[in-house]
C-alpha cells in the first residue's frame, strides 16, 4: 500500500469526523438533540474501512461547544498532514521517474 492511499482513508475518516462536528454544532440548542460521533472500525482484513459510519452517542450527553472546536481544529491539523503526506509521495514518486529515464 502507497502512503497516499494510507493517507488518503485518514482524509476519508477525517471527512466524516468533520460532518459529525459541523452536525453537532448547528444542532446543539434543538431539544432532544443527541451528538454524534465517528467511530473507525477495522475492516476485514484488518486495515481500516474506505467507508466510514456515524454513529449517536447513546447516552444522549449534550454538546460542548469548546469540545468540538477542540475537535475540528485537530481534525484541521490532521487533515493538513495527511495531505502534506500525499504531496511528499507524489514528489517522490516523480523523482524516481525522473532519476528512471
């Protein structure tokens, strides 16, 4: 497996925390709201899935706007380094073509 198609299911979750934050947000005043979340889970063959599920928090705690700032701002930075990753490999793999011919 490449770096970019590692890097590229991190942006993939990453994407689907993103809309889970953006829901909890513009839904945290509604009453009976419940916060969502994204949780990865492995798939089959033991690496992560290329689709990714949200799922409701079930104890139906309510949403903490420093928390999901705290969240979207990491989800930011990791967003930013896995595609800092995939640029580095496409480098990369040019160079090797350049160095191949």
């Amino acid at each position: 497996m490449r770096i970019s198609e590692t890097s590229l299911m991190g942006m993939q979750q990453l994407s689907a925390s993103l809309q889970a934050t953006a829901h909890n947000i513009a839904n945290m005043g509604k009453d009976g709201f419940n916060p969502q979340s994204v949780v990865p889970e492995n798939g089959p063959d033991g690496r992560p899935p290329k689709n990714v599920t949200m799922n409701a928090h079930i104890d139906g705690s309510g949403t903490q706007i420093e928390k999901e700032f705290t969240r979207l701002i990491g989800t930011q930075s990791a967003f930013e380094a896995n595609a800092a990753m995939i640029r580095t490999d496409e480098d990369l793999s040019g160079v090797i073509i350049d160095l191949s011919t």
